[in-house]
C-alpha cells in the first residue's frame, strides 16, 4: 500500500493530482500539503508544511508513514524572474529537503519514491529549438530554469550515489481550467480563455508567432503518474524526460478559439515574458519517455481548446 505526500497541493498540478491519486490509491492514502492553512480542495488529509523546514518533513513522513512524495512547491519562470534569490531558495533548498528526506529514510529502510517537476525552462537560448534532443545543450537564462537544470543534476546525484529513486518530467506549458496557474510564462495560453468567455478582446503578453511546447492537463497528469508507477528498471534517466504533448503560437491558439467562438480577438502587447518564451524550446523530442515507460500524448489542439471552453469558470479580468 502506498501513501503519498503532496507538496504544493494548493497549485494547479497538485490540486488535480492529489484528485487523480485519491482517485486512485484511496482519499485516506493521499495526504495533500501546502504553506497555506487552507486546503483548496477539500483533500481528506492535509498538513500544512514549509517544504523550507526539513523536520516538519521527516515528522510528517513518520507519522504517515509517507512512500512517495510529489515536491511540486516551486517559483515559476516570470515571479522568479521578480525576486531571483527567494526563488533560488525555495526551488533549491526544497528539492534538497526531499532528497535528503529520502536518502535518510531509505538508509534506515523506509525507502521514499520522489517526484519532482522539471520544466522545458532548463533549456536556453542555444538549445536546438526545434525537436529538442532529451541531451543537448542547456543554458538556461532565467533563475527558474537555472534552478530546473541544477535540480535535474541534483536528482541524478542523489539517485547515483543514494539509490533513491527520484523520476522527473521536464513539463511544457500545462493547460488547465481546474485551479489558476501561478506566473509562468505559458500562462497566456489560460488568460486567453478567461478573455474569450468574458467576451473581451485578449492583449497578449507573447507575440504572435512565439511557439511552444505545451501539454494539457489530463495528458500531464497521466505522464506524471504513468512515470510513477514504472518498474525502476524500465528507467534509463534520472535527471528529467523530455515529454511533448502539443506546439503552438499565440496566432494558433486564437484562431481555433475564434472558430469557437465567432467574434474573439487577440492583440499583442510583448512584455518581459517574451524574452523568457523565446529562449524556450519551440518543440521536442519525447522518444525516450515513449520507449522507457510508454509515454503517448493524446490531447491535440482542437479538442483542447473545446474542452477549456466549457469547462473554464470565468475569472475577474
Ligand atoms: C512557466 O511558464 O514558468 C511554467 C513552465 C514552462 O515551467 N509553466
């Protein structure tokens, strides 16, 4: 029997995680945690927990007797782009806390099975753009990906030197209606949606051309948990895989709206993000994912933009 730990509960994957391993695994196996008091989303079992304080972790996987964690607490691309070292932080020092949780545990017999969130952010400006390879070059350039990349390392080290078994997914963009993302860059690709069912016209933050790779979220959430319930020896990567779902542009992604929903439009006002979008990948290369654990995306963009149009509950502009 499995328990599992969610860490950042509260945020747009963890909310819909925790439901889909309830789902799964039973609602008194699941414990959702997050900084704030408040569970969101009704979680039989929530903890408030810091992923910042090291004994809060090892007290609560003690008392639950915890066998997998989902780390997901993390500052995106364009917050931590307003406050670098509070990111660094938190991204860092919490993945840290989880590794080390486990290495400890696993050293007196209670192994832990981590997963932690990449992100496409780990590539940089000198990355092939175009069908990223899973190896290639990265040079990351905002503090978020710098911290994806170095976490990538880290979980690789930790799973050479430690044995523990940590698997990771570099995410594109997650599209989802459920719960709101929190300052990513790709989160146009959400706003554009409150615009369009608000009937207003949307002023993009991207240009319109700016491709990238994107993954809506039932696809995420059963990549996430696909790689999780893997045979170890199934895995041939301990850093992060490349998983692809769909590309497109902001031009794209109004168009099929608009053949939805007659009258929208979009205009382009770039910002900051942009620079961050164009040093992204454009699209990837996911073979290993597919070949290792049977990876399939299966959302395309039509069914997508149907899906978000009648599901999405309309936010204050
Ligand atoms: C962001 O835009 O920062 C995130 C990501 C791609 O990791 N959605």
């Amino acid at each position: 029997m499995e328990r599992i730990l969610v860490i950042g509960a509260n945020g747009q994957i963890g909310s819909e995680l925790v439901d889909a391993l309830a789902a799964q695994h039973g609602a008194d196996n699941v414990i959702a945690a997050d900084i704030s008091p408040a569970s969101l989303y009704g979680a039989k079992r929530y903890e408030v927990i810091d992923v910042l304080n090291a004994d809060r972790l090892a007290a609560v996987a003690e008392q639950y007797q915890i066998t997998q964690v989902y780390q997901l607490a993390a500052l995106l691309s364009a917050t931590g782009e307003q406050a670098p070292l509070k990111a660094w932080t938190l991204n860092m020092d919490g993945l840290l806390n989880i590794l080390e949780l486990a290495r400890i545990r696993g050293a007196a017999g209670k192994p832990l099975k981590v997963f932690w969130p990449s992100s496409i952010a780990a590539f940089g400006p000198n990355t092939p753009a175009q069908n990223t390879p899973q190896y290639t070059v990265m040079d990351p350039s905002t503090i978020y990906g710098i911290s994806k990349l170095a976490g990538e390392r880290l979980c690789e080290y930790y799973f050479q030197k430690y044995g523990v078994d940590v698997r990771s997914i570099r995410y594109p963009g997650i599209i989802s209606y459920k719960s709101p993302p929190g300052g990513g860059t790709t989160d146009y690709a959400i706003a554009i949606f409150h615009a369009a069912l608000r009937g207003e016209n949307y002023p993009c933050f991207l240009e319109a051309e700016t491709t990238l790779p994107m993954i809506y979220m039932p696809d995420a959430i059963r990549a996430t948990i696909s790689l999780m319930e893997c045979a170890a020896d199934k895995l041939s990567i301990r850093s992060s895989y490349n998983v692809a779902g769909l590309s497109f542009n902001p031009r794209e992604l109004a168009l099929v709206i608009e053949q939805n929903l007659p009258g929208f439009a979009i205009h382009y006002a770039p910002d900051s993000r942009q620079a961050i979008a164009a040093s992204w990948p454009q699209s990837l290369d996911d073979t290993v994912a597919r070949q290792d654990w049977g990876w399939q995306p299966q959302v395309d963009l039509q069914h997508l933009v149907t899906d978000m149009l009648k599901n999405v509950q309309i936010s204050p502009a």
